[in-house]
C-alpha cells in the first residue's frame, strides 16, 4: 500500500530532471520552460498517478521520456501509463 510513495520519496532524493524548477509539495513536479510534469501517489488507491502538460507534442514527448527514464531506475517494474 506505501509502496506508491515509497517510490515518489526515491525519486525525490535521486531523480534528475536537468533544466526543470522541482517541487516536491505533494509528489514531485518538474517545471519546464515549455511544459510541465507531475508524479504523485494517489490517495485513494495504491498507485503513481501522472499528469503532464506542454506547449507541444515535441516538449510533451521529451519531458514524459525524462519521467520515463527516472521512474526505470527508481522502479523497473513500474507501469508506465504513457
């Protein structure tokens, strides 16, 4: 059941998101100069949830890579959903 925010406490001590302004209220968001990221456990059920959000399908793609590769080392058998 912590298992969610046993993951998103990891990655907010050992992520890397270069270029990005983090905030760690709440989960972790990365902000980018052309879109945002964000990684949360979910309080009602034991899951990451994700949402993201880019001025364009180019920025959207790269920043969800970044979440994507920061999750693979942190929990390789996370699910991505995206």
């Amino acid at each position: 059941e912590g298992e969610s925010f046993a993951i998103i406490e990891a990655l907010s001590r050992e992520g890397s998101f270069p270029g990005a302004k983090l905030v760690t209220i709440d989960g972790i968001r990365a902000e980018f100069e052309d879109g945002w990221g964000l990684a949360r456990s979910s309080n009602t059920s034991p899951a990451v949830v994700f949402r993201f959000e880019a001025d364009g399908e180019a920025a959207l793609a790269r920043i969800q890579g970044v979440f994507r590769e920061q999750f693979a080392a942190i929990a390789p058998n996370l699910k991505m959903p995206f």
